[in-house]
C-alpha cells in the first residue's frame, strides 16, 4: 500500500517556488481496513503546494495488528495557514495528526524584504560626542536618519550630496589612512582597497556613495550595504549578517576629531568593513556570525556580538616572529586606534571565542585588549566552532536563489 501510493504522489508532485520552506514532521495513524486512505492524505498534501520529502511507517501496536500503522512524513511547508490546512484534512480521514518539533524561539527575519522593516532610530548624539554642541552637525545627523529610513533593498539608493565640510572631512581621513595601508593591513584588505581605487569607488577628493560601493561589492561576495540610521537591537544588526546585509551609516565623523570616529561613519562602514567584505572567505565569516544568531537565545546574542567586536571590528593576525596585521574594521578606519593597537600599550591575546565572548568591549574608547590569530583562516575556523556549539533547537541555512532563510524544523517565532 505504501509504495504504490508514495510512487503516484511524487510522479505528480512538483516543488512549489516558495519564498520559506521550513520541515516539519506530521505523525497519524491509518486504520487497517481503510483502502486508499494513505492515497487521500497524500494528495491533501499534494493539493496544497507542499513538497514531501520523507515518509516512513510502522505498526500502530505490536499487539494488535488491527489497529494499522502509524506513519511520520517530513514535508516541506511554507507557512502556518497551508499548514493547519493539511492537518484538517488528514484528521477527517483519520481522526488524529500530531505536529512534531514546532519549536518557540525568538522572532528573526525569514525573507530578503522582511530587513526593510526591521526598527530603526535616531538616537541623540551623547554629551561626550564631539559634535554633541554643534546644532548643524546634530541636524545633519538627523537628515542622514530621515534619508536611511527611506532607504530599502529592492531600490537604488540615492546619490547623496555631502558638504564641502563633509568632503574636507573624508579628504583628511583618508590622507591619514592610506599611507599606513601597506604596512598594518592584512594581504586581503590590501588587495581589494587597492581594486576599489582603481574602480574609482575610494576617490581621494569625493565621499564614497554607497550605490556605487554596492554595484562593486554584490559582484564580488553578494554582500550589500543597507543604509540605517541606527538599529534598536543588536540581534537585528546580526540578523542582517545571515542574508549578506551590512546595516550602515551615511554621516560623516565631526571634523573636529577625524582620526577617530566615536561611533560609526561613512569612513569607517566603506575603508574598513567592505575591502574585507569584498573576500569570499571572510564573507563567510561574516554570514556565519550572522546565522548564528537567528533564533538565539538573548545572552547568546551579547556573546556574539562581543565576539563580531573583537574580530570583525579590532581583529589582528601576529606571526610566530610578533609581527602584527590588521583585518578589523574599526582599527583600519581610525589612526588613533591603529597607533594604539601596534603600540606597547594593550593587552594581546591569541583569539579563543569561548573566554572572548565573555569579555565586553568599549564602543567608546580606545581598546586595553585585542585578539590576534596566525592568520584569517583561523580566525574563521575558530569562530564557526564556537557556532557549532550554540544550544539552538534548529539549524538554519541561506538560500542565495530565493533570498530566505530555510531552517531545519519547524518554528514558532515570538
């Protein structure tokens, strides 16, 4: 009855193009004397667009053999409604039908658009900033928030028009910046800040424009820049990461401290982040820092972040002869933090997720402790081990065709 009930089911069955397609397990039992009623539950599955992928039965009772056989069939559903249809259908023509592994755990974004609606803010800037009493930098901020709230995926991003202070600004920072390159940067970044030059992406005399950074980046790694204008929750910042979504700024540091930015900028987000983003392996690294955190407990999701902190943004790579390069972010985008981390002062340890996790970092200051590796591989290495051993109910992976998050069962998002 199974074999040839299975083998008219998947003849006719075709894979609809959902967007989500999550598994889950449904468990029922069919009655002995019940002929063709496999062939009905299969075919309520078949008429509502959901895509077997296993089956299995077995007796209901080792005692009586009357009672039929019990069987669990894996399907792949894409949401709740298709879902609780198939379960009505099936309990009419057995009775019962149990859901197995539907697991609650926090809400993440399942699509592509759902980061487009993730919240944002514009947060005031704090007395200790150096643009906190100057009322045109402060307006600015907030223009730049107006405008990064408006931004979405699935639209060109507009051309921004930065001031003639702004432009000094940049000019200034990467006058600093570029020189030291050849010497503190690992290979990867150097490569790629170089390319962006050529490209004409990273120009001497003009702020960088984030659709032209994108056009460059989607061809290299499929990673993107979003504008924000700040995110309300670091889980959503490490969300974006599992689509290949970076959330970034569009202002400009305050001119007044250009060789170090308090918070991030448009400097920081394009010299540090996206020459490393634009190499495959560290895209990798990335992404996986970002899977990890979808559905991830609220503690696990500090830990996850100190540990983004202290590789994406401060990470270090130190040969056996105490020779150190630069591969995090917030070191390469800031010439006080450079002069800092490869001077005397702090503290170097060699990178081990489990004791950095624990670690908070400092937003604000200079680092008294950075993390070094050989080398970038081990680095990443090191990163998706930790990741392995988060006590998360479910596995989840990025479909890069269909822009969604598939995940390993069933779950409920709260």
């Amino acid at each position: 009855m199974l074999s040839r009930a299975l083998f008219r089911f998947m003849s006719s069955a075709t894979k609809a193009p959902f967007e989500i397609t999550d598994m889950a397990a449904l468990m029922f039992t069919l009655p002995k004397n019940t002929p063709g009623s496999l062939n009905q539950v299969l075919q309520t599955i078949l008429d509502n667009n959901l895509n077997l992928v296993h089956i299995e039965s077995r007796p209901a009772s080792l005692i009586d053999a009357d009672k039929g056989f019990t069987f669990i069939v894996d399907i792949e559903t894409p949401n709740n409604n298709s879902l609780e249809n198939v379960c009505k259908k099936i309990k009419k023509v057995c009775g019962d039908v149990t859901v197995l592994g539907s697991l609650d755990v926090p809400l993440f974004p399942r699509r592509f658009s759902d980061i487009d609606g993730m919240q944002q803010l514009v947060r005031p800037l704090h007395h200790d900033h150096p643009g906190s009493m100057d009322p045109n930098y402060w307006a600015r901020r907030q223009e730049f928030g107006i405008i990064a709230k408006n931004c979405t995926l699935s639209q060109e991003l507009p051309r921004i028009q930065y001031t003639s202070d702004e432009t000094q600004t940049w000019q200034t920072v990467y006058h600093a910046l570029s020189p030291l390159y050849k010497k503190i940067a690992c290979s990867e970044f150097l490569l790629n800040f170089k390319e962006m030059e050529n490209k004409g992406i990273i120009k001497e005399n003009e702020v960088p424009q984030i659709a032209e950074v994108n056009r460059y980046l989607l061809g290299k790694t499929g990673f993107q820049l979003k504008p924000i204008s700040a995110m309300e929750k670091d889980r959503d910042f490490l969300n974006c990461l599992a689509f290949r979504v970076f959330p970034t700024t569009l202002h400009m540091r305050h001119h007044s401290h250009p060789y170090f930015s308090i918070d991030p900028d448009i400097a920081h987000e394009v010299i540090g982040h996206v020459p490393m983003l634009a190499d495959p392996e560290f895209a990798e690294f990335v992404q996986e820092i970002g899977l990890a955190s979808l559905g991830a407990a609220e503690e696990e999701i500090q830990k996850l972040m100190n540990l983004y902190f202290y590789s994406i943004e401060i990470g270090l790579i130190m040969n056996s002869e105490g020779d150190r390069k630069v591969y995090g972010a917030r070191i390469l985008s800031s010439v006080d933090e450079i002069n800092h981390a490869l001077s005397i002062h702090p503290e170097l340890r060699h990178f081990d997720p489990f004791q950095a996790c624990n670690v908070k970092y400092h937003r604000k200051d200079l680092q008294g402790l950075y993390w070094f590796c050989s080398d970038f591989r081990e680095a990443k290495v090191l990163m998706q081990r930790y990741a392995s051993t988060l006590q998360k109910p479910f596995n989840a992976t990025y479909d890069r065709v269909q822009k969604s998050i598939k995940v390993s069962h069933k779950v409920k998002s709260w």
